[in-house]
C-alpha cells in the first residue's frame, strides 16, 4: 500500500510538472506571438520596426522576452500626421539602433513586471535639409520594475500582460509600484566625437497603498549632473521647431550648466473628496524640491495636515523657500524676455484676441524696450528667503479656536520681514483677537526699493494700454508716507531701521 501511494505521488508531481512546463512554454509563444503580432501592425503600410530575434526565458519562475537589436527606421512626420498633427510638418527621418536589448520580464507568483535596456543607441536624424548623427555610451542597464494589484487571482494566468493593456483609469489606479533607475549616459555627435549632452544616475519613484477610501501615495524623483552643450543646444532646437514649425525656440537649456534636481512628495488622504466634505483626513509632505544649476539654486518645501479628533480639528501649513541667483541668471533674463516677446509675433500666439493688439502696434524690439525695465534683478537681492508656519487647534469648522504663528518671514540679504504671534476665535465673535510681533530690517530701503520696481511695472503696462503711468505711484510723498506711517507703528523706542 505504502509503495502504490508513493508510485502515485510521484506520477502526480510528474504530471504537475509536465503541466507547469507546458503552461511556461505556451505562455511564452503566446507573449511572443503578441509582440510579433504589435510589431507587424506597426509595420503593415512602411516599415518601421525590424530586428535580430524574439527570444524567450526565465524557465521555471519568471517569463523574460527579450527584442535583440531593434531597429527603426522611417518618417516620423508620416506617423505624427496619422495620429493627427498638423500637417505643415517638415520632412522628417529617424533612424536609431539599440545595440543591445530591450527585455520584457514578468515573475509567475505576482504582477511584478520588469523592464530591462541593455546596449547603446545609435542614431542618424533628418529634419529638412539637417541631419545629426549620433551616439550614445551608457555606463549600465536602465532598469524599470512595476507592480500592479492582482486582477483575477492567485489561480489565473501566471503571465498576465493583458493587465498593461487595461484601460488608462485602471491601470493607473491598480499600480503599486514604479520605480526606474538609470545609471547615467554620454550622447556624442558621431562623426566629431563633440559631446552633446549627458546625464548621471537618474531615478523615479512612485508607490501607492490605499486603505480603505484613503490613499498613500509617494514621488520620488532625481536626476544628477543632466547637461546640454552649446552643439546640443543645436540639436534640441531644430527638433522643437520640427515639432511646432514657426514657433521661435528659446530653450537656452546650455546656460545652465550641470543641472540637479531632486524631489520627494507624499500624500496620505482621500481618494475621493467628495466623501469627506470641507474637513478630510490629510498630511501632505513636500519635504523636499531642491535645484541646482550654475544660474540659481532653489530649496522647497511644504506641509499640510489636517485631522479631527473628539470633535476638533488640527491643522498645519508650513512652507520654506530658498533661493540664490547668479549674475548669469540676470544676464539671461532678458534672452528670455526676448525669445517670449518673439513667440508673440509667430503662429498661434499672434492670433489672440488680447495679444493682436500690441503685436500690431508695437515691432518685437519697441516692445522689449517696453518690458524690460520691468524685469526684475535677482542676484542683488542675495540670499532669498520665505517662509511661513502656522498651527490651528479647535472646532472642525473653524468658529472658535486657538491659532499660532511660529514663523513667517520674507527676506533678502539686504532687508527682510519676519513675524510671529497667536490668535484666538471665540464662537460667535466676528474676528479673532491677536497678538503678532513684527521685526522688519531696513525697512526704509525696503519701501525704496518696492515702490521703485512697482512705477517701473506700472509704466510698462499703462505704455501697453496706451495710458499715461499713474502719479502717485512716481509721487515721493508715497514713499514718505509709508515711511511715517512705519515709524509710527514701530514707536520711538525701536523705530524701523534705516
């Protein structure tokens, strides 16, 4: 008996296995055939799409589908004008190369899909009368992995693509997990060996858990030392003009230097606020947005909560900015204020009801001389700085209760204004009663140097409108005024700095 049980075991494992086998193997041609299926419909009027070989693997666990070489080659202007771009589109030819291998993977046991570039690109570009050759040298794979919820259970196909084709809403809700990264590349002109831009590590993260009717959702972002030369500027500007024909491109993206950013969001909340009224469960987390580049350098951050509890609500709402600006920055403002006055005179823009005005009675070059006193000098405000704290405690719909300022301050390396305080609203009173203690640093300059940037920003706009500038703007009773009236809240003891 004991030895018929084992006989019987073992031809039931064999079974399973021969079935397990032959589901990877028909899974497999399957997810082949399907790509095969994709590339000829691509190529049904031209072809576009061409290869070395599909191949297979991953046996016993995970499914890999690997294109080897892939090879395009066509008129992208044909593709956009079929997916219903405008038909002023340039003659325009792309052919890239991927020496290597995109691999599609997907592990049996979860929907955990993976995304594998392996190789270099090598690319040949026409646009009218342009052409670009060039080459890129990676230092490593880039690598994608997502995972999606689970559709139709434990028991269902182990290798479910079908969930990357669902509709856009439930694809987009169902995702658990993106995360690529990128180790970092080289795009070289071909023919010079010039370089034309590059990047280092690179990653984007996005994580999403619900519970129940709320969500928890986290972005994380960074790219380091991205860069575009002088001759990638070239390039770049001749595919935005391919793009959008006639519009001017002032991008300018090769004055900035080595570039890095870095960003980290959280939400925890709703999914859908409608449910929750005026008062939600909330804590929103920007805890950091930092840029650097060789014309400014920017850290951000915010912070909303909110929560209720035994029939009181708990609020925060802090914000933080710093920023410094170089003299490069000031320089290249008004190159941008003329490439966006010139895009005013071209295409679309100068068929605006509000723009065709100004564009027909000013030239591009009056209009600049129009604007650009208005445009303001960063680099010798210094080190610029706002930020703002501020905490709630008291009944969910804000009649009464207590509200505390812990910080609030705007500031420059020449003059700033900080302040601090608490207030308290009593039910049924119209206003708070508060108690707010303000420090301003040179305050005098300050008034200066506000109500000299407004008469420059008010000439510009009564020129636009035809008008003449307003007087008391210009009036230097404005000035004084504001001056004594500055003193007068400050008192004999303290006065306002100078």
């Amino acid at each position: 008996m004991r030895k018929v049980l084992l006989i019987s075991l073992s031809v039931c494992l064999a079974v399973m296995a021969a079935g397990y086998v032959i589901v990877w193997y028909t899974q497999a041609a399957q997810v082949r055939h399907g790509i095969e299926k994709a590339i000829a419909s691509l190529n049904a009027k031209q072809t576009y799409l061409t290869y070395d070989a599909i191949e297979t693997s991953g046996f016993p666990s995970s499914l890999y589908v690997s294109l080897v070489r892939p090879h395009f080659n066509g008129r992208i202007d044909t593709l956009l004008k079929n997916a219903g771009m405008a038909a002023s589109l340039p003659e325009w030819t792309e052919d890239a190369l991927l020496s290597g291998r995109i691999v599609l993977g997907i592990n049996a046991l979860s929907d955990h899909y993976s995304l594998r570039l392996s190789g270099n690109w090598q690319h040949n570009g026409k646009i009218g009368e342009q052409s670009f050759t060039m080459a890129e040298e990676t230092s490593g794979d880039t690598v994608c992995t997502l995972e999606i919820q689970r559709h139709n259970g434990f028991f269902s196909s182990p290798w479910n693509f079908q969930a990357l084709t669902a509709d856009g809403k439930t694809f987009f809700n169902d995702i658990r997990l993106l995360d690529c990264q990128t180790p970092g590349n080289t795009v070289v002109d071909a023919a010079t060996h010039e370089k034309l831009m590059s990047g280092g590590p690179a990653r984007f993260y996005i994580s999403s858990a619900p519970q129940g009717e709320l969500e928890n959702i986290r972005v994380y972002g960074q790219s380091t030392d991205a860069e575009i030369t002088t001759s990638g500027e070239k390039v770049i500007a001749a595919y935005a003009q391919a793009l959008a024909p006639g519009q001017p491109y002032s991008g300018h993206f090769s004055a900035y230097g080595k570039q890095n950013l870095e960003i980290d969001f959280a939400y925890a909340g709703p999914s859908d606020w409608k449910k929750f009224g005026s008062n939600p469960p909330l804590d929103i987390n920007l805890s950091k947005l930092n840029v650097a580049n060789q014309l400014y350098n920017s850290n951000i951050t915010f912070y909303l909560s909110n929560a209720t509890k035994d029939n009181a609500r708990s609020a925060r709402l802090a914000f933080r900015l710093l920023a410094d600006f170089s003299e490069q920055y000031d320089a290249l403002m008004p190159d941008l204020l003329r490439g966006f006055i010139q895009q005013l005179y071209t295409g679309r823009n100068a068929q605006l009801p509000n723009i065709q005005p100004i564009t027909q009675k000013y030239t591009p070059e009056q209009l600049y001389s129009i604007l650009s006193p208005a445009v303001p000098n960063f680099h010798s405000l210094g080190r610029l700085t706002e930020a703002f704290d501020a905490t709630y405690q008291g009944a969910p719909d804000l009649s009464a209760g207590d509200v505390n300022l812990s910080g609030l301050e705007f500031s420059t390396a020449s003059y700033g204004i900080t302040a601090s305080g608490n207030g308290r609203q009593a039910q049924g009173n119209p206003m708070p009663e508060a108690h707010v203690t303000v420090l301003c640093s040179n305050c005098l300059r300050l008034v200066d140097d506000v109500l000299g940037y407004t008469a420059r920003m008010d000439k510009a706009m009564a020129s636009l409108n035809s008008q003449p500038a307003s007087p008391a703007i210009t009036d230097p009773r404005l000035a004084d005024g504001v001056k004594n009236f500055l003193k007068a809240l400050a008192g004999p003891a303290k006065g306002v700095g100078n």
